[in-house]
C-alpha cells in the first residue's frame, strides 16, 4: 500500500527568506517504535502496513507523496536573552495536511539531521527525549490541554553522542496546528523586513484566527490563547521549563517539550528544569513570564501600524490586560477543581489556602485533588506531613460545597472530570527510557496506554498513581539537545 498524506503546503508558498527546502537526512536502520493511528485516521492519511516501511517514512527516508520538506527561521529570546537567529535545527516541516473537515496540521520530523540553522548541533535526537516527547504530548492531549500531537517514533540504527554518552537515536514525527513562534515574529521584526512580517501576520490570522482584525486582533487572540493554555497547565501541576519566545505556539499549543515535568508535591518556586538556574521558568512564574514572552510578540508587531505612538499604548493596555484574562481562567480552573459551580467570594482565597497548606504538608499536586474528588474526601489528608493543616481547611470546604445545593454524586463526577488520576510522573518516564535503552518498550507502551485516559480509574494500575519513592525522585530534567 501507498501512503497517502493530503498535503497542502501553504508555509512552503510564502517567500523563501521564511525556510531554507531540504529534505530529511536519511538514517542507516529505521526501525518503528510506535505510531499514532488513530491520529493518522484523523488527520486523513493512510499508511501501509508494513512496519518496516512506515518506519522509513517517519525517519525521512521515503519522503511521501506531496512533501514539501522545509527547515523554519525564527529567532528568539532564550532565559531573557536575545539570540538574532534561531529555526529548526533538527526538525524537518514535511508539509501541511488538511483532513475530510479542513482541519490543517503541520507534519514535522523532530531529529532529523543537520539544517542551515543547526549551529554547533548535529541535528539528532536521541531515543530519550523522543519518548517523553511522545508520552508527554499525548497524555496532554488526553487532559484536555491545547498541545502537540506525536504522530509516530522511530529509532535510527545510529548513535547519538550527548555529554560523552554513545546513546540510540531516534526521530519523532510532530502533528502541530502549526509552527509559528513568537520567535518567527521576531525574527522579521529584527530584520526590519516589513514586507515579510506583513506576510507572516496574514497569514497566521488566516490560518489561526480568521475573525481577527489585524496585527491588534492578532495580538488579543494570542494573548487570550495563552491565559487559557497557562490556566491549563498550571490546574495538571506541569512545569513547561523553557519558555522561551521560540518555544511559544502563536496557535496556543504546549510545544517544544524539552526540559518539561510534572510535580510531585506541590512547591509554587518548583522548577525541574536542569538550565533553568534561577527560576526564571518556575511553576508559580509561568504567567509571568507569559506575560513577557507576548510584550516581545507586541514589540515585533509594531513596525505593521501606521501610528507607532498610539499603537504603543493600546499594545501597552493589551499586554497589561492579560493578568486579568490569565487569572478568570486560573480561578475557574481552581473552582472546577475544587467541585464549586458560581463563583462565589472567598472562593478563590479557598483554593489558595489549599495550595498554601499542601505546600506546608508537601502534598502531592494530583493525588490531593484526585482524593478530594471521591465518595470520602477526607482521605486527602493522609497525604499531608503535617496532617493538622488539612481538617481546617476541610471544614471550610464542606461548608462552602453545602451552599451549591448540588448533590454528591454530581460533584464527584464533576471534579473526577476534571483531576486526573493519573499525569506523567517523571520517574515513570525515566523507567520507561531506562528500559527502552535496553531494548525494553513494553513499560513505554504500557504508560502511553495509562495516560490515554487520565481521568478513569484504573485499579489495576494503582500503582501508577502514586509519586516517586525517595530513591526514584526526579529533581532534575535535560533538554536533550
């Protein structure tokens, strides 16, 4: 069988200062770990069969039918600092496909050799951080978090040098709504290439936001994408740990998991990421750093406005809006979280004194929130190291439940809809490197299975819902690069 892609490359039709055409760099021995079927059915294409051939599509070694492949530009600031040029050092745009419904996704080769932007890197990835991508990215999309798809991975046959370590390497295959970055904004602004930041901006809106008008509704959309996104993110307890402006989705999608983690026990100041010294990338800072990561992508739009004075301060009132947008969703997170319906005063100094008391009992994030969701939430307070925190607190939320009028069971189905039983736990992505470096994917199959479906139950994988033993704790997470 022919694989089929519907492709319709609109990135590969805007003038070629955008990317640099090239296709991937073939790989001695593909070998298939895992590919995303459903999603392929989804997004219209069909594949064969045979392993051994789908393997050689998504390691770019049979490029499929209407393939454009593509490296991106953009630039960036990285920790606060600019770097005046970026783009996809190891990532390879196959093309765009558009479904039956004309849902259009970016096709992506992640590690697929050296490109013109590759710097010092060679280009590759090793089989580490194609895992977590791909377990983290599909558990996201499965609580319900704008994200990332992984559409397949597949080993290389070659190694993969990273700090004096021989490891395999290995190719992930990305489905994105697209790859604009703020960076690819940027990038255009910095060259003062006005013609080109025209285009990019038409663009975007056409593809991302058609109601919006212009480079300010433009602006507003993305601002209002990532309050919503941050909201989400911070309600699973995630950490993204390299928010960068080259690594925030102008469609409003998580992307670029790199140095990415989940929290164990909940600490506001937590930060996993190894290169993250001062914590600038901290959980409790991620809406802050939002808030910088969009004052850039407002300074590369200015050169697009006719009156750069009064652009200025409607930018200026845009960009300090977003604390307000970020925190309506925050707290309706919060208030679903906790089984509240209206909103009513005190409720969200309520949840907050639960976070302060969990951070004082170092509780677990998850199982906090998953116990308080079930027939006898008293039990989350067994979580807690300090246990006498948590009865007032309790008290206090019974009395408030007892306003909504709404009945037990109905809460509990509310919040189990909400509080996952089971995220990504970091050492349980390790395990499953750990093993698929020794030839072992079955732990990796089996935790992707697991996170398909975050909010059920589960008792026979209980095991998966408890954090790490003091010996198995992950305190620090890589890049990969």
């Amino acid at each position: 069988m022919t694989a089929h892609f519907p492709f319709d490359n609109s990135y590969a039709r805007l003038p070629v200062r955008f990317f640099t055409e090239q296709p991937p760099v073939p790989v001695s021995r593909p070998g298939l770990v895992a590919v995303n079927r459903p999603l392929a059915d989804e997004l219209g294409i069909t594949l064969p069969e045979d392993p051994q051939e789908i393997a050689a599509i998504f390691a770019g070694n049979a490029l499929p039918p209407g393939a454009a492949p593509l490296a991106q530009v953009y630039a960036g600031h990285q920790f606060g600092g600019w770097v005046p040029q970026l783009g996809d050092g190891r990532a390879i745009l196959l093309g765009e496909v558009v479904n039956r419904t004309g849902t259009r996704r970016d096709i992506q080769l992640k590690g697929a050799g050296r490109t013109p932007y590759s710097r010092m890197g060679d280009g590759r990835a090793w089989l580490g951080p194609v895992l977590r991508e791909y377990v983290v990215s599909e558990a996201m999309h499965a609580l319900g978090i704008p994200t990332t798809r992984a559409l397949a991975a597949v080993t290389t046959g070659e190694i993969v040098l990273r700090e004096g370590r021989a490891l395999p390497g290995a190719i992930i295959t990305r489905v994105a709504a697209s790859h604009i970055r703020i960076g690819t904004f940027q990038f255009f602004a910095a060259h003062k290439d006005v013609a080109a930041l025209d285009a990019l901006t038409r663009h975007t809106i056409a593809r991302h936001y058609p109601e919006a008008d212009g480079p300010l509704g433009l602006l507003r959309a993305v601002i209002g994408a990532q309050a919503h996104l941050i909201a989400a993110w911070m309600g699973v307890g995630f950490i993204h740990g390299v928010m960068n402006t080259d690594n925030v989705s102008i469609a409003g999608e998580t992307i670029d998991y790199g140095p990415c983690a989940f929290m164990d026990a909940y600490a506001a100041d937590k930060v996993f990421s190894s290169i993250d010294q001062f914590g600038r990338y901290a959980y409790a800072n991620q809406p802050n750093v939002a808030v910088w990561n969009l004052a850039q992508l407002a300074t590369a739009l200015l050169p697009l406005m006719p009156d750069r004075e009064a652009a200025v301060k409607t930018f200026t009132e845009e960009i300090n809006a977003f604390p307000e947008r970020f925190n309506a969703a925050w707290h309706r997170t919060l208030a679903r979280k906790l089984g509240l319906t209206a909103q009513r005063e005190g409720d969200v100094a309520l949840a907050f004194d639960l976070l302060a008391i969990m951070e004082r009992g170092q509780a677990d994030f998850t199982r906090t929130f998953r116990a308080l969701s079930l027939p006898n939430p008293g039990t989350a307070g067994a979580g807690f190291r300090q246990r006498d925190v948590f009865p007032p607190w309790f008290d206090r939320w019974q009395a408030r439940l007892a306003q909504d009028g709404r009945s037990a069971a109905a809460r509990r189905a509310a919040m189990q809809a909400v509080n996952p039983a089971f995220i990504p736990r970091n050492h349980r992505i390790e395990q499953v490197i750990d093993a698929a470096v020794a030839g072992d994917f079955a732990p990796f199959r089996r935790l992707t299975r697991i996170l398909a479906t975050p909010y059920a139950d589960q008792p026979e994988h209980a095991a998966y819902q408890n954090g790490p033993a003091p010996e198995e704790e992950v305190t620090r997470t890589f890049c990969g690069t």
